[in-house]
C-alpha cells in the first residue's frame, strides 16, 4: 500500500474537510495531503518554503512524516496516529533498523520502538547531524559537521 503526499495552496488546504496530520495556520506558508488508494486522509502544513515532507513507509503498517519540527507515525489500516512528537530541532530524516526507527534531527537522535510507538532513547549531538550508519550488531556510528565522530550501543536500551 503506498501514501502520496501533494503540496497544495492554502485555499486548497483550509477547503478540505479532512483531519490535520500537524500544523500552525499562523505560521504556516507551504500546505498539502496525504493520500492512500482511499483517497486524502490527512491535510498538513509547514514554514519551511524550501523542503517537502519526508514520508517514509515502515514495512505494510505504518508510514512516517517529518518537516519543520513535526513527526508522526501513520497507520495504514485504520489511519490513526501512532505517535506525535513535537520535535526540539529541526526533523532531517528516518532510519530504520529491525523494529526500530531512527528519528534524526539536527542536534538530537530519538530511537522508537515499533512495537509500543515510543521513545525509548534520545541521543544529543554536540553539532549538527551530517552522517549515521548501523551496522548489523546495532551499533550507530554518527558524524556531525564539526568532525565529531561518536559511537552508540542502542540495542542495549532492551538487554
């Protein structure tokens, strides 16, 4: 099953009569929806003029979007949402890995448990995020900008 994401103008946007997946009608200047083989199951919007929304499927259950400091996770069947976080910094990307999914943001990593749809884990960056891999044993190695180099065992969080 696939989710389509449309950017759409703001007349657009405050005619339709579906649910807003997050944003500020204030601040807001870029708006879309989000669809499925159903039809547009949410409205959002956004400050950032520059990006788009990042939507990223986890496995046929669910689907993650991030933009600006906003993340939520989908599901597919009911459409409900899973989880909602308010991000501290700016959202750059998703990974994932197992049953987990790495929130990355500028200065932060959270680390969710699909299972529960919670954070287990932060990680505070001394820089701004540039690079992460995971190798198989789930050890994280990320890199910021500055050159930092830092090394995580996140799968201890569970041992």
């Amino acid at each position: 099953m696939n989710v389509v994401f449309k950017q759409i103008s703001q007349s657009e946007y405050q005619s339709r009569d579906i649910p807003v997946l997050f944003g500020d009608e204030m601040f807001d200047r870029c708006f879309g929806t989000i669809s499925d083989y159903t039809g547009e199951i949410y409205r959002l919007g956004w400050r950032s003029e520059l990006l788009k929304p990042d939507l990223y499927m986890v496995g046929d259950r669910a689907f993650c979007v991030g933009i600006d400091q906003d993340f939520a996770i989908v599901g597919l069947a009911d459409k409900k949402v899973y989880l909602y976080l308010k991000l501290a910094y700016f959202f750059y990307q998703v990974r994932q890995f197992k049953n987990f999914i790495f929130v990355i943001t500028e200065l932060e990593i959270l680390l969710i448990d699909m299972m529960v749809y919670k954070v287990v884990r932060k990680y505070g960056l001394p820089d701004i995020f540039r690079s992460m891999s995971i190798r198989d044993n789930g050890d994280m190695m990320v890199r910021c900008l500055d050159g930092n180099c830092l090394s995580f065992r996140w799968n201890l969080v569970h041992n």
